[in-house]
C-alpha cells in the first residue's frame, strides 16, 4: 500500500470549508487504499502568537472534527505532532541541509511574516516548511493530500529528500503532493482573489462549526460579481465561481449541471440553495464533534495509541538518518 500523511493546524478551534474540500475530504478517501498517517501539528501552532490553554482545547477540538470527519482511527494513524518527538529531531538534521536561501524563498513565510516584519517573526515561522518537510520524509511518505497552497512546501520536502539521498545514500522517499482536480483552492467570499483562511476577516470564511445560521449569512453576504448569471468563469465572475465550485464539490453535481439548475435564476437562489448544502454537510459534523468532546479522556486515549504507532514508524525512520549522518550510537 502507498504510505500517506498530511497535516493541519489546531488554530482557532474550527477548520474552515477550504481546509475541508482542498484537504481533509481526500484524507478520508485515502483511508481506503494507502496506509495513512494524519496529525493535528500543534509545533507549528506556536511559530506565531499564541494562548497556551486555547491550543491545548484547539488541538482536541481538532481531533474531534477529524474524527468526526470520517477519520476512522482503527485504519488510520491519527495522532498529535508534538507526542512523536521524532518530527523535531529529524527537522534539526533537515535544517543543516536546508539553504537560507530556499527558506527565504517560501511565499507564505512572506505572507506570515507581513505582520510582525521578518526582523520581528519568529525563527519557527522561518523554519516552518523544514518541519513539515521532516513530519512527511520521517514516515517515508510516498503521497501528502493538500490544498493547492501547499504546493511550494511540498517542492522544498522533495528537494531536501533528493539532498540527503544524495548525499548519504537513499534513505528518505522523496514524496509526491496529492492536490485536488476541484475545490483545490476555495476563496474567501468577502475577498475572492485570496484563498479562504482565518487570519482574513471572519465574515468570509465558513467554518465547519459555525452555527448553519451565521453559515447562511455569511454566504448571502458573499461578494458576487457584476452581472446575472450563475456561470462559472473564473477570470470574470470569481465569486459566483468560488460559490459554484463549493456547492459541486460537496452536492456532487457538476459544474455544468448546476448552470443548467440554475439557468434563468440569478443569484440570491444560488446563495440560498448553497446555504442548505452546507448546512447539510456541517449539521452531522458539528454534532459529532460535540459528543466527542463530550469524552475528552477517550479522545485523548485514541491519540495516544496513534502517537504510539507513529513513534515506532519514525523512530526507524531517525535511527537510520542519525547513523548515515554520523552521530556515533548510544552504547
Ligand atoms: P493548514 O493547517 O493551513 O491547512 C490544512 C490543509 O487545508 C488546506 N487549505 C485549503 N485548501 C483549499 N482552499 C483553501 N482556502 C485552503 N486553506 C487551507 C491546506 O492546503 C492544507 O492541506 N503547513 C500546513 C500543515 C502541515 C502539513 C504538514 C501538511 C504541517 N505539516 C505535513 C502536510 C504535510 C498548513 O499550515 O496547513
């Protein structure tokens, strides 16, 4: 079986729509036909700002929504990066492989850095991608499910497999990233040139567990474009696209289906119709969540037994990278 592992972050207590269609629906999916290893990175929740108490909730929370997903523990490893310590000490190896320069090239660094301005960010957030790279090559991954921006991070992870291959012999598989055909890239609704995503204003991101009445809302409130027509046209018409392309991904009707659906009505009926397919999606979800979060000592036993299967698979992982770069065994 092909080995798969992808990874998201605690923050902020719900995944947005985005993180579901561009990642989390094909982590699901995969259960069924590779080996997967899926975590909750709180490591990287700290490279900015952050409120001890919020995260240690946040990452519950976040296991509990990716149960409740369809994120079935008994196939797959689900467990929290910061139990498997072997994610930092192969990172540590990949950042003396890591050029300055390579890292100085990461487009969200530059995002996430805006901020606080490169002197004031932390060095993690500089560093952010060589732990992701080293949370991917520890479990010699051959498949990362992602969205769309994920992209350039998963270049650096291949770059840095073929490195130390190259240099040490092959050790490491260099994997391939596993982006979606549709819905690899979901936009806010407030501001449909930028990917949907939490640190914009909230009006224009749909988290999974919002109530379906603020979901509705914000989708009435969704910028649409000039015109009347439901048609998707991703140059002209951004926003009634990003909307289209939402409603397929999660009704399963194609594209082409819903223009026909909604020839003739403008709109407010796209709006309204997409409100009741996500709150269709999310109702089951959110309530699932809860009854998980219901029972926080179970949900922390069943990531204890993912952390536990994920340690034995990288530990080999570091034990062989350790002796090829020559630090001499503990005897
Ligand atoms: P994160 O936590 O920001 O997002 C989790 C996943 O959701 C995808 N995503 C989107 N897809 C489509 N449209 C959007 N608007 C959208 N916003 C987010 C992301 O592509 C991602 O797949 N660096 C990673 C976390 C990470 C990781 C890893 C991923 C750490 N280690 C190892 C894979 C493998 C991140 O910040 O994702």
């Amino acid at each position: 079986l092909p080995r798969v592992l992808s990874g998201i972050q605690p923050t902020a207590g719900s995944f947005h729509l985005g993180n579901y269609l561009g990642a989390l629906r094909q982590w699901v999916a995969l259960q069924e036909t590779a080996e997967a290893f899926y975590c909750v990175v709180d490591l990287h929740a700290i490279t900015m700002d952050w409120d001890p108490e919020e995260l240690r909730q946040n990452t519950l929370t976040a296991a509990a929504q990716l149960l409740a997903l369809g994120v079935d523990p008994a196939r797959s490893t689900l467990f929290v990066q910061s139990h498997v310590p072997e994610h930092v000490q192969l990172s540590w190896v990949m950042e003396c492989l890591a050029r300055f320069g390579e890292a100085s090239r990461m487009t969200q660094f530059k995002d996430k850095s805006q901020r606080e301005g490169t002197a004031g960010s932390s060095v993690g957030l500089f560093t952010y991608p060589v732990l992701q790279a080293a949370d991917i090559l520890v479990y010699q991954a051959d498949e990362v499910p992602v969205g769309e921006d994920q992209r350039q991070h998963l270049e650096l992870t291949r770059d840095l497999a073929i490195r130390f291959n190259g240099r040490f012999g092959e050790t490491l598989t260099v994997p391939s990233a596993r982006i979606p055909e549709g819905a690899a890239k979901v936009l806010d609704l407030q501001s449909p040139e930028k990917k949907m995503s939490k640190s914009l204003p909230p009006a224009g991101c749909v988290l999974l567990l919002d109530d379906p009445k603020v979901t509705a809302k914000k989708i009435r409130s969704a910028v649409t474009d000039t015109g009347r027509e439901v048609v998707a046209d991703p140059e002209g018409k951004p926003g009634v696209t990003n909307l289209l392309t939402i409603h397929s991904a999660l009704s399963g009707r194609g594209i082409g289906e819903l223009e026909e659906h909604f020839a003739g009505r403008g709109y407010g009926d796209l709006k309204k119709e997409l409100a009741e397919v996500v709150a269709d999606f999310v109702t089951p979800v959110r309530q699932r969540t809860q009854e998980l979060l219901d029972d926080p000592a179970e949900l922390q036993r069943t990531l204890g037994q993912g952390a536990a299967r994920a340690r034995e698979v990288a530990a080999r992982t570091v034990a062989d990278v350790y002796e090829k770069v020559g630090f001499l065994p503990l005897a």
